[in-house]
C-alpha cells in the first residue's frame, strides 16, 4: 500500500459520490484517472486490505432486518464455521474476538423475519447455536480509520 493508497481509503471513508460517473467523480477529487482509481480499489480488494467496497443501507429504513449475532465455536473449526456463516448474502461481516462467544457477525435482512430464518439456517448449517441480539436502542459513531 503506497500514500495514493491511503489517500484513497481515507478520503472514501467519507462517503462515495452519488453521481451519473462516481469514480470519475471521486477520481478527480483525489487527483487521479478514473481508470486508476478503480484499479487500485481492485488491487486493494484482491490484496486484502480492504475487505468490501459498497454501499452500506440501513436495513431497517428500507423495511429489512438488522441484528447482532454471536456464536461459539471451538478453535479447529473456527475458518470452516467462519466460511459457512459468511456464505450467506444476509452476513454484512463477521469478526472474531477473544471471548467464549468468538465469532461474532451482523445479519441485514430483506425482512424483519427473515432474521429467526437465517438464524435457524446458519444453526443448521454449522451445527452450533447462534445467539441472535437485536438492538434496543441506536447510537450514531462516526468512526473513521485515518491510514
């Protein structure tokens, strides 16, 4: 990753343009082609260190679901479990944490009730429970990683 490389996660970080041209848009404001700026962000993609580049909805202002969910699940299988869970299209990421409870990952579905559906489907698949938290109450963070 070379300094063009952090301008462009750090300025995209703040939004992407909403526009008839969107990487021409955001390419001239980083003082890039557009062509360049979309194989960098492939490059980033491919070399991992960017582990999605899309728009993120607000499920539940679009009439979908939204939850936390956790899971438990032993060490050895850890990757086979994490590529079951992340093979369904509703897991917007998950994340391990050193905790009982390690694998941790956010469902956003089309449908408030769709969420006990993937929840049982996922059980199903993996043969571990998942321990689905919906939120109580929301709280904007505006978190930015500065590269």
């Amino acid at each position: 990753m070379d300094d063009i490389d952090r301008k462009i996660i750090n300025h995209l970080q703040g939004g992407f343009p909403v526009t008839e041209r969107p990487f021409r848009d955001a390419a001239d404001k980083l003082g890039l082609e557009e062509e360049a700026l979309i194989r960098r962000i492939s490059r980033l993609l491919e070399a991992g260190y960017l582990s999605r580049f899309g728009p993120m909805y607000h499920a539940e202002k679009l009439g979908g679901g939204l939850s936390l969910c956790a899971m438990a699940v032993p060490e050895e299988r850890f990757e086979q479990v994490a590529d079951q869970v992340n093979a369904f299209p509703e897991v917007a990421h998950n994340y391990a944490r050193d905790h009982k409870l390690n694998m941790w990952f956010v469902l956003a579905t089309e449908t408030p009730e769709r969420i006990d559906q993937v929840v049982e489907e996922i059980e199903a698949a993996t043969g571990h429970k998942v321990y689905n938290m919906p939120k109580k109450e929301e709280f904007y963070v505006g978190l930015r990683f500065r590269l």
